[in-house]
C-alpha cells in the first residue's frame, strides 16, 4: 500500500524558502566575486612559480563551483576539486564549448565579449570578459616582464582582416601595449609595401616590436628582400 505525504506551504513560505535559496547563492558568488578580485591583484603584482599551483587550483575551484558548463564538464569526466590536487590534473575545456555554450561564471557581470577570428571557417568562439583594465593590465605587465618596458619601445603591427573586427581581444591586446609607450599609440600597416618601405628607411629598428598574422608575414617574407632587422617581431598565429 503506498504512502502518501502531502506538504502544504502557503505563498508566503515559498517566498522565504526560494528568498533564502537565493540570498545563500549571491552570498557565495559575492565572496568569490571578491576573492576573484584579490587573486587579480596578486597576479599583477608578480606570481612568483611556487605561488601558481594553489591560485590555480582555488581558481578551479571557483570555476567547478559557479561556472555549470564547466562543471558539467567536470563531473562527466569525474574531475572535481576533491580528487584535482595537482596544476597538470585540471581538467580543459575542448575549445568547441566556447563556439556554442556562453562559458563565464555565474552571476559575474560581462563587461565584454571577444571573438575568435572565424579563420577556420566555423562558428567564433567568444570570450566573456568580466573586466577589460583586468584584461590590458595583465597584458602589458607579461609583455614587460619578458621583454622590456613598453615605454622604451614603439609598436607596429601588420594584422590585415583584424583590424576591422572591434571585438578582436588581439586588437585590443596590441592597442593597451601601444598606449603605453612613448608614443602613446600602435602604428597599423595596412600593406606588405608600407612595411618594406619601414625595413628599408634608415632609422635605427632596435626599439621597434612588430606585431603580425601568420599568413600577412609569410606573404612580406615572399615579396620583401632579405634584411638585417635588429627590433623583436611577434607572430600572432592565424
């Protein structure tokens, strides 16, 4: 014979109950919104390598708790912070979610949204950023930390196909470093012939860091004369 058990609530105690179900969730993501925040500091501040598998390991944390995508992932793979105690056993995300999920922390506001260059043909993966200073921060204390202070330097850059793209995080990425020089901007070049005119001008490269697609500066290796440049050249990929 079964056995059945009725519940009565009144409107008044669904309020209380879902309230509180609610208050409990924000109150979490309020003290990981601000741990978030402190872990950033430490982070522009310098992480020193024996500092870098405990942040990563929280952040992963973090992430298992308030990033469902995420933690899907996670808990089909039966990965979760109780059996994750090493940097190398944090589970990746297959690069596919980011073209077809929304992949962000719950309840973290987006500032904005990158997108991948589309190159492959497929749909763009997207990036939510909760913060863009957060973003051009970082960028500009890596590129100093392993190669020279940005005000010492010029940046240039040959990127056909993404300077036209607003939402590109590479664009944005070489605009934050070329603010910060002593030029207070980034030189764009729009054709291989504007480059070989720049190899080819008699002003001292030693300072000069150019930023460039793959393909752009296979096709400039193709068309311009062999030279003795002396600045740094970054390849982006794409």
């Amino acid at each position: 014979m079964e056995h059945l058990c009725y519940c009565f609530f009144t409107l008044g105690d669904l309020y209380f109950i879902f309230g509180h179900i609610l208050f409990f969730e924000t109150s979490q993501m309020n003290i990981s919104v601000r741990r978030l925040e402190e872990i950033q500091s430490i982070i522009l501040d310098g992480v020193i390598p024996s500092g870098l598998e405990p942040l990563a390991l929280e952040l992963f944390s973090i992430h298992y708790d308030h990033n469902m995508v995420y933690r899907q992932y996670c808990d089909l793979i039966r990965k979760n912070p109780a059996n994750v105690r090493l940097l190398d056993e944090i589970p990746y995300l297959p690069i596919r979610f980011f073209r077809s999920h929304e992949i962000a922390l719950s309840g973290l506001e987006t500032e904005f949204i990158f997108k991948s260059s589309g190159t492959t043909g497929e749909d763009r993966s997207r990036h939510f950023v909760h913060s863009l200073h957060w973003y051009r921060s970082n960028a500009v204390r890596l590129f100093e930390q392993y190669f020279r202070p940005l005000s010492d330097l010029n940046i240039y850059a040959y990127l056909p196909s993404y300077t036209d793209r607003p939402d590109s995080s590479l664009i944005d990425m070489v605009n934050a470093l070329g603010k910060c020089t002593h030029k207070k901007g980034t030189v764009y070049f729009s054709h291989a012939s504007e480059i070989i005119d720049y190899l080819n001008s008699d002003s001292p490269h030693e300072n000069d860091v150019l930023f460039g697609v793959s393909f752009a500066l296979l096709d400039l290796a193709s068309k311009a004369a062999s030279q003795n440049w002396d600045g740094i050249l970054i390849e982006t990929g794409g």
